[in-house]
C-alpha cells in the first residue's frame, strides 16, 4: 500500500472563517480523506507541529509527500526543506498544489523564482487536458470546468516541465500550465494548480481523482539512486 503524507501549513483555516466553512478538518483533512477512500495509507502534517511534522522517521515512511502552503513559506526551516529535497531525490513522489509553487521546496528543485502573474477575482477556470494518454488523467473528459477559483497566469517561471498534463484557461483571459511533471533524482514532480484556499476546490471530485491519479503516478520506483563520484573500472584496462 502506497503511504503518503499529506502536509498543510493549516495557518488559513485558524484564521479566515470562510475557509474553517469549506474545510472544516484543515486542507490536509479534505486531501486525505479522498485519499484514504483511495486505499492510500494516509497521514497528515502541519507546519505547527514539531520539525514540521517531517521527521526524519515520517519521511522515511512516506512514499509520496502532497504539500500545500501559501503564507508561510518562510516559516519552513531550511533543514526540513533540505530533508524533504533530499528524499525527493531518493525516490520519494512530491504533489506540489496551488500556491505550493512558491514553497522553498518547489523553488529549490526547480532552481528559478517559480513567480506567476495572479488575481482573485471569481474567475471561472477551464484546464484543458493536453496530454489524454498520462496516468494522472485517467478516467477524466476533455477538460474540468471550476465555476471560481483564482487566476494564475503566465508567465510562470519554472523549467519547461518533462509532461504538460493541463492548460488552464481563465475568464479574465490568461492561461497557465496547471499540471506538470519533473524527473528529479529517482524521484517524480507533479505540480497541480487548482487550490485556492476560499474555493471548494478539494470538494470537487474531478480534482480529487486527478490528485488520486497522481500520487499512484509518483509512487516510487523500487531502484537504488544511481552511484556517483571515482568510479573503479567493472573490466581490466589493458595498458599499451
């Protein structure tokens, strides 16, 4: 079974009563209750608790990590980031949501600003499935229609991603590429744009099913990381 931990900074829903309205159990109570319909091993984690609630003996124990945070990013300690970057490395599947791209983590396996253009402004948002034969999309139509959510536009300032997944378009006329996969290490990336925090966004199951698909997609591949550094000769070179 596929374990996975969910991680939410959980600083919006203590403060804004129209998001403790729509998630009334946290973000990360939403995203791990479909998980666990799933039939993922699910846990969650908060920025409050100790180490973040990334220990050393919770991330060894996490096949894929799913993380949304927005107002704290830099609350998050370096070592933890370093952690975390570190089991990507390793093998273990990272879900980037929402405003997530701005977190210490993204930025540090992207290695740019991941800066956008933004407004929320109850934009309604098409994301257009580009790619039909990925994983993370099965069971879906051509596209997920949200009636609001906020607009990201471009440009956004990451690596041209391995797969394009989804192409947003917004009302107000802006596109965005909402779904993209990284190879890092022996490690899978997926960044997943939906998710603003005052949206039922979570709620919705299209959404639910592409996080769904997603964390079966990252799941590790069991292969050690390759071997790096002076490397001794498998065959006798022959000295002429």
């Amino acid at each position: 079974m596929v374990k996975v931990t969910v991680w939410n900074e959980n600083r919006h829903e203590k403060k804004n009563p129209v998001v403790a309205g729509i998630y009334p159990n946290g973000i990360h109570g939403a995203i791990s209750a479909f998980l666990e319909k799933g039939g993922f091993d699910v846990k969650t984690a908060t920025l409050d608790e100790p180490e973040h609630g990334l220990t050393d003996e919770v991330l060894a124990n996490t096949d894929v990590l799913v993380w949304w945070g927005h107002i704290a990013h830099d609350e998050v300690s370096d070592e933890t980031v370093n952690k975390v970057v570190s089991r990507v490395l390793d093998g273990m599947g990272l879900i980037v949501l929402h405003s997530g791209h701005f977190s210490k983590v993204f930025k540090k396996l992207m290695g740019t600003s991941c800066d956008l253009k933004w407004r929320e402004a109850d934009d309604r948002e098409r994301l257009w499935v580009v790619d039909p034969s990925h994983p993370i999309v099965a069971g879906l139509n051509q596209y997920i229609e949200l009636e609001k959510e906020e607009m990201y536009g471009e440009h956004f300032d990451v690596p041209a991603p391995d797969e394009l997944i989804f192409l947003s378009w917004f009302e107000g006329g802006e596109v965005f590429r909402s779904g993209c996969t990284y190879r890092r290490g022996n490690g899978k990336v997926f960044y997943f744009r939906p998710g603003h925090e005052t949206y039922p966004t979570y709620h919705n199951e299209e959404i639910q099913k592409v996080i769904t698909n997603a964390v079966k997609w990252a799941a590790p591949v069991d292969h050690a990381r390759p071997v790096y550094g002076n490397a001794k000769p498998l065959e006798e070179i022959s000295k002429k």
